[in-house]
C-alpha cells in the first residue's frame, strides 16, 4: 500500500535508504549490519538502467554532507560501481575512492566487499583497482602516512601489506618508500635500510615510526608518556597494557581529539583513573568544558546522553554499561565500581545541554506522541541504560529544541487514560521538566492510528508524526496504521506526510508495509535516532 507521492523514484528511495542506515526495508534496527551480495542487485539494476554515475553522485554527497550512520554502506555500493561493465560508472567510482573511503578502516572495507561480491571471482585485481588504491595511499606525505598505516593496521581480516601487495604499488617518493618498507618489513629493517637518508621526508616518517616502535616496546609507564608527549601519538597506538597508566593518560589528554576522549571516558571511569588523587580529572574537566568543545560539540544529545547515563550521571550508574559509540577496546571493570566523581557529572550535563546546538531545524511540523505507562519507566533499550521514558522524551526535547523559534512546530501528546493529552513542551523544558509532566499523566493504552485520528478529527496539521511506546503495541483498533496515514494525507492534503514507530525495547516489529516509503519502523534507541528521525523527515531516504 504505498503512498509515496507522484514522481518519487522508488527504487532510487531504497538506495537512498540503504546508504544511510546500510539497510533497504524502512525497519532500523541497533544490531550490526551485515552487508552481502543479496544487498546488491538493486543497486546492479539501478547501474543497468544507466544511473550508475548518479549513484556514485549520492554516495558522494552521504559522504561528504556526513549524512550515513552506516559508513560502511558507502563503501560497499561504491565496490558494486567499481565493479560494473559501464566504463563511465566504473571509473566515477574508482575516481571517488579516497574521497569516500577517507580512513583506513573503510579502505579495508571496500576491498572486503569488492572480493565478496565479485562475480565471476578474479584472480587478481585489474588496472583501475591497483590504480585507486595506489593513489590512495601515494597521494598523502609520508607522515600523514605513517600515522594511517600505524593507527589502523588490520580490519576485515586485510592489512595494509595486503593491499600495497596486492596492488603492486611503486612508491613515488623515498619518503613513501619508507613507510612501505615497514608496512611489509617491520621498523627494524626500515632502520637498517634509511638511517643513513639525508631525505627529510624519509626523516620526519623515521621519527615517527620509532616513536610508533619504542612506545610499544616502552619498559616503564613513564617513558611511554614522554614518548606519547613528545611525538604527539594518538590514543590508538597506545598498547592494551598501557591504557591503565595515569601517566600515558596525562600525556594523552592536552592534545587527543575530544570525540577520542569522550569515547574512551567510560573506561576511564571503570579503570578508576579520575580518582582526584591521580590529578587526570581536572585537566580532563578542562577540556570536555572549554569553549571550544561546548560552542562546537562533537556528539549529538543522543550521544551525549547516553555517554552521560554510561558512567553514571542521574543515577545511571557505570556498572555494566559503555557507550555504543565507535569501538575501542574497552577493559573489564574493576571488581568494585568506583564512584563517579560529581564534577565529572555536571560537566557530562552541560556538554549535553550545549550537544543540542547542534541540531539544524528541519522546519517541520511533528507531532510526538508517549506511551507513559508503568512499563516506559521500568527498562530501556536493551544495550543501555536509557529507560524507554527518557529515550521518548529525549526524541520530543531535540525535535522542539532543534527546530526552535525559527523551524517547525513540535506538539507533544501522552497516551492518557481519557485519550491524548497535551503535555505542552517548550524548548525552554530540561528532561526533568518534562517526565514531571509524563508522571502526572496516567497511563493509558498506547495506540498506533488514535494520533492520526486525533489531529484529523481537530484539522491539525503535521508533517511528521512519530509514536514512542517500549514495545509493539497492541491495540484494538479495526484500521490498519498505513490506512490511517493514507486518511489522514487526504484530508489534510498533505501527501508526504510521514508516520514513525518507535518501540524501544522490541527485538524487531513490523508496522510499516515493506512498500510504504513513508512510514518508519523504530526497534531501538541509539546515539544516530535523532538523526534518523530528522533525516527521514528531511526525505533524505
């Protein structure tokens, strides 16, 4: 039953979908998504129709515009383009390579999706490919190099001596050269070879890369802090052993990007290393509440907020629980849970209030309706420690908040024991303020098509109208959601009006028709909702 309006292009939607989320059915799930061959043929049928240019345009621009919470998807529809017999699209693709796969982790993805999806399988990789990946690694300076090559050394089961291999890349220059030798010999051999180069290329990446050597093989705690310090290594050369060292820390924390802090800060918490004894927590508070980092977060209020519950803020506490954010390695515990400092707390709250800056009105009209029952406060999504009641209200305070006096009207309702209830919110209101409003509310049964109803009944008009409820609902109603939604278009005359179901802690339910393209079905709560939601509403898939 789909309603998509006249014109809109279908086929070229599930693409659309599938490089934001990595998935082509109108269903998001948080589990790790595995792209195969199967994902390919809509894509191969696009290219067949001749718009394989144009595909390769839209990955560009999910790329470049940040749009994609599933980087890898990029780099998997641009290894099906490479792969075509349309010489046009082929090259476009190939021509893309380093601007798409900008790190070494989605380099080693692409080349993991070229050999799963090759058909007929090849015994080698053709001019185009050695080509791409030459560039690729032979346009950067040799510093820049060694730190990629260093950083990230493996994923997918590939390395970077693979592919340099498997390429046959001739360096272009001695100082390129170097960082090859040790990409395939190791720094022992590249020493022996270029310490005597008179070559300042080949110098500066010698430094390097015997500072990358000596921190791994650094006897004492206090001399892999000087090291770290004085060649301004990154959090990811540092050895597992290393990551419990207060010192290695301290010297980490004046020059490590901030989303590399906030990412490692639960284990932080866990390894009881901002104990104020160890003196790391004032210079970490520093940084997390200077100006620059709260006038520019680098998270999102999803992001922020969960990272806030992870290591304990309002009650959160940190046992058990890290961010879902990136993938670092994250060590066990300690056997007793240290307390979370009070500062550490307020600062996380007020990245968190700054983190909604962040958020560009879509200037839509929403309407958000909450389940406020007994169960939305009892548990969350399974993963974190966010109640199914925050992660509803976190939804209707960004909306509000990021659409502000200039965007959209956001209206917020609750599934009341009488029918929908006006939960009036303003983007002045704080969490708190408005799960005061929720708790006052008794609970009623939570419906899919009462808020169409409601806002046809009252000749209210939304562009997007989203349900939050902790699992599928079960109502008694005779009219099936995309019934209701196509009603609703009709009498308000709007024809892209759209309908999301979150339901925080179902494993998996099905709402929308596969073919409704307007509707949007919710199994999760994760640091990329928001996005999700406002990119849906934005019709950027």
């Amino acid at each position: 039953m789909s309603s998509a309006s006249p014109g809109v292009d279908s086929a070229f939607k599930k693409l659309q979908r599938f490089l934001f989320m990595g998935a082509e059915n109108n269903r998001y799930l948080h589990r790790r998504r595995q792209l195969t061959s199967d994902h390919a043929w809509h894509i191969k049928d696009l290219i067949h129709q001749g718009r394989g240019i144009e595909i390769v345009r839209e990955v560009v621009r999910f790329s470049t515009e940040q749009i994609s919470i599933c980087p890898e998807a990029l780099a998997f529809v641009l290894a099906i383009c490479a792969q075509s017999t349309d010489q046009a699209t082929k090259s476009a693709a190939y021509n893309s390579l380093k601007q798409v796969c900008n790190t070494a982790q989605l380099l080693f993805a692409f080349t993991k999706f070229m050999e799963e999806t090759q058909r007929p399988m090849s015994t080698g990789w053709g001019r185009a490919h050695r080509r791409a990946v030459t560039n690729w690694y032979c346009s950067r300076s040799p510093t820049e190099l060694a730190e990629i090559v260093t950083k990230t050394v493996s994923r997918y089961r590939w390395s970077h001596r693979d592919l340099l291999r498997l390429a046959h890349v001739k360096p272009p220059t001695p100082g390129i050269s170097c960082v090859f030798r040790y990409v395939s010999k190791g720094f022992i051999a590249t020493r022996e070879e270029y310490a005597s180069s008179q070559d300042l290329d080949v110098q500066d990446a010698l430094r390097y890369l015997r500072a990358v050597h000596e921190l791994k093989h650094a006897p004492t705690e206090d001399q892999a802090a000087s090291i770290i310090d004085n060649r301004q290594l990154a959090v990811e050369h540092i050895p597992t052993h290393l990551l419990r060292s207060r010192d290695v820390w301290l010297a980490c924390l004046p020059r490590a990007p901030i989303e590399s802090l906030l990412l490692w800060l639960p284990h932080l918490v866990h390894s009881n290393l901002l104990r104020p004894s160890l003196g790391l927590l004032r210079p970490l508070l520093q940084r997390i509440s200077s100006d620059n980092v709260m006038s520019a977060c680098p998270w999102g209020p999803c992001a922020t907020y969960l990272l806030l519950r992870a290591v304990g803020g309002d009650g959160g506490g940190c046992g058990g629980f890290s961010v879902v954010i990136g993938d670092p390695v994250i060590l066990p515990p300690t056997t007793k849970v240290p307390p979370v400092p009070r500062q550490l707390q307020q600062v996380l709250y007020t990245l968190h209030m700054a983190s909604f800056k962040t958020l560009k009105p879509t200037n839509k009209r929403y309407l958000v309706v909450m389940d406020v029952r007994g169960t939305m406060w009892e548990g969350g999504p399974a993963g974190n420690p966010v109640t199914s009641i925050e992660a509803s209200v976190l939804v209707a305070m960004g909306l509000c908040r990021g659409e502000g006096l200039t965007g959209g009207r956001v209206q917020a309702l609750a599934f009341g024991r009488s029918g929908l209830r006006d939960l009036e919110i303003n983007a002045k209101m704080t969490m708190a303020d408005i799960l005061q409003r929720c708790e006052a509310e008794p609970g009623g049964t939570a419906s899919l098509t009462l808020p169409l109803r409601w806002a046809a009944q009252r000749g209210l008009e939304f562009d997007v109208v989203i349900v939050c409820t902790d699992r599928q609902c079960n109502t008694e109603d005779t009219e099936h959601p995309a019934q209701a939604l196509k009603d609703y278009r009709s009498m308000a005359n709007l024809p892209n009006a759209k309908f999301v179901t979150c339901a925080w802690t179902s494993r998996g339910f099905a709402v929308a028709p596969p073919d409704e393209s307007a509707m949007m079905d919710v199994c999760c709560f994760d640091e990329s909702t928001l996005k999700l939601i406002t990119n849906f509403a934005n019709d950027n898939f």
